[in-house]
C-alpha cells in the first residue's frame, strides 16, 4: 500500500516536473517570427508590415540593395510595432532592395542571434512598383473646338531642400498622363497619353459637353505597375442648352404641343370676342328702351 502511494507520489513529480519542462520549452520556442512579410507602397510611401504571435519580443529591420550589405533600418531597432516605415531609406534607388526582420530577445544582456527565428520580406523596387494615386486636374476651354487639362502631380512624402517632391520629381521624364475623354451621352472613349502635366486636346465638336479623366501612366515599368489610380471625372460645361439635349422625338413633340396651344388660344380669343360684342349689343338694346 504504501510503496503503491509511494509511485503515485513519484508519477505525479514526474508529470510536474515534465509539464514544467514543456512549458520552459514552449517559452523558448515562442520567440515569435515575423509572418506574411509585405511590402505596401503608394506614391513613393514604402512601409514594411508583418505579423506575429503577441510577446515580450521586439524586432529589428535590416535592409540590403542588391542583397549585399546589410543596413539597420534606424527607426526599425528594437521595435515593438509590427510595421516599418523604409520611405527614406529606399528613396535613392531604382533597384531592388529585401529587408530581413530579426526577433530581438526581450533581455538585451544575455541573447543568442543564432536561435532566435528571422524572416526574409519579398524584393521591392518602390521606383518601379509603388502605386500612384488619383491626380487632380482641371479643365480650361481654349476656344470652341480645344481644352487644357491641366493635372496636378501627387505628392510624395520625400522632402529634398525644404520641399515636398511629387511624383514628378522622382519620376520625370518616366511619368507620363492618360487621359480618357468621351463626348457627353456618347459611349465612345478616347485614350490620349500626355508626356506632361499639362495636355491640349483639340479637335472637339463646338459647343458639346465633353467628360475627362487622367491617370498617371508609366510605360517603363512591367505592365502590371503602369497604372496610377484612375481620377473623378470631370466634365465641360459646352453650350449645352435645353435646346441641345433634345432628340428628334422631343422636338417633334415640342412643335406639336405648341400648334395645340395656339389653336387652344385662337379658339379661346375668338369665343370671347363673339361674346363680348354679344354683351354689347343687349348692353346697347337695353340702354335704348326707357329712352
Ligand atoms: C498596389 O495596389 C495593388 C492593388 O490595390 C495591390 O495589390 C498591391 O499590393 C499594391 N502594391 C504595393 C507595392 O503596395
Ligand atoms: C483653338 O486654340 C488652339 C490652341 O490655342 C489653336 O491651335 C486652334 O487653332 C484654335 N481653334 C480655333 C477654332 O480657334
Ligand atoms: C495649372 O494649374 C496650376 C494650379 O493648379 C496653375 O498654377 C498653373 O498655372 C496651371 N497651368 C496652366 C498651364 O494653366
């Protein structure tokens, strides 16, 4: 009996003994690793994001161009965050860059790199993928047949000097304009491309409405990043009258309705005429008989 209390003592310091053993390990092995690694770029904004299982641990963003030397990304050191803003760092380059994100033990002192999980970011070139958004723009009639459309170019979040640089800067002589235009209640649609921000379009039909809109267009990137966002549309006002919108058929029924109303009001003035002199004429023939 009591050799038999005995094992069950033992067997039950052993399953102790084993799960705090296991939960030892599971701490260790949490070292978390960064997770669905993507890169996010619009208008030159390039920011790394991740995801990890929650911790005690930080992380810490290397960067390399051409996967030679690797640079710490200085805002990204022993961060507790789950993104890393690399706008500044990769603003130079036209080539692709990786970044590799390295789990930090909590307790800086006493830390073995080798075992702790890190996670390579797919590559980015931002000059050759980030996404552009919708540019604003306006529309000047020139004469009857010629419009400027004037766009204005978005803005980056780099400052060169003191100043903001837009999309043009970085881009130049890569960035050109489509603008899509189409005669008002017509399906038809022209493309016209625009090496400039600035665009004459000429030829138009005097005195119609036409509707526009830009996007930024960058043929020397691969197909799928040429694109900008498309804009809001924007149509001229043309000489677009009542008279202009009506079709044939309204304007058969607009002549129509107006011989009815003519003949309603010939009518109308003939029978109050006859009346009225009828009305005269007792008027008079009663004046008459006391006299
Ligand atoms: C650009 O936009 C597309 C469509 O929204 C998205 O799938 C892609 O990940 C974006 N690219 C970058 C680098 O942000
Ligand atoms: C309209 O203006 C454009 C550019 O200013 C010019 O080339 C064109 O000849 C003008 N057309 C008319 C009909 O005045
Ligand atoms: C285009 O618009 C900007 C302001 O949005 C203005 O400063 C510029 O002079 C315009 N360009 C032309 C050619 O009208």
């Amino acid at each position: 009996m009591g050799s038999i209390l005995a094992s069950v003592g033992t067997l039950l310091w052993v399953g102790v003994w084993m799960s705090a053993f296991s939960i030892t390990t599971a701490d260790d092995n949490s070292a978390p690793k960064a997770e669905n690694v993507r890169w996010m770029s619009l208008d030159f904004t390039t920011i790394l994001t991740w995801t990890a299982q929650p911790s005690s641990h930080s992380f810490t963003v290397q960067y390399s161009i051409d996967e030679n030397d690797w640079t710490e990304s200085p805002d990204c050191i022993r961060t507790s965050e789950t993104t890393c803003d690399m706008t500044e760092q990769l603003k130079h380059y036209d080539k692709p860059c990786r970044a590799d994100i390295q789990t930090e033990h909590p307790d800086e002192v006493d830390y073995d790199v080798e075992n702790l999980p890190h996670t390579y970011s797919p590559l980015i070139n931002p000059y050759r993928e980030s996404n552009i958004s919708a540019a604003e723009f306006s529309v000047q009639q020139l004469n009857e047949t010629t419009v400027l459309v004037n766009i204005t170019d978005p803005l980056t979040a780099i400052h060169k000097r003191n100043k903001q640089l837009s999309i043009r800067d970085i881009l130049q002589k890569d960035l050109q304009y489509k603008i899509s235009y189409y005669k008002y209640q017509s399906t038809r649609k022209r493309d016209v491309e625009s090496l400039t921000s600035t665009a004459e379009i000429s030829g138009l039909d005097p005195g119609q409405s036409y509707c526009f809109m830009v996007a930024a267009y960058i043929p020397s990137r691969a197909r799928a990043n040429q694109n900008g966002a498309s804009s809001l549309e924007q149509c001229t006002e043309g000489s677009r009258g009542i008279l202009q919108e009506l079709s044939a058929g309204a304007w058969v029924g607009v002549i129509f309705l107006i011989v009815i109303i003519i003949i309603i009001l010939v009518t109308v003035i003939t029978l109050c005429c006859r009346k009225t002199n009828r009305n005269k004429s007792l008027q008079s023939t009663q004046l008459s008989a006391p006299v």
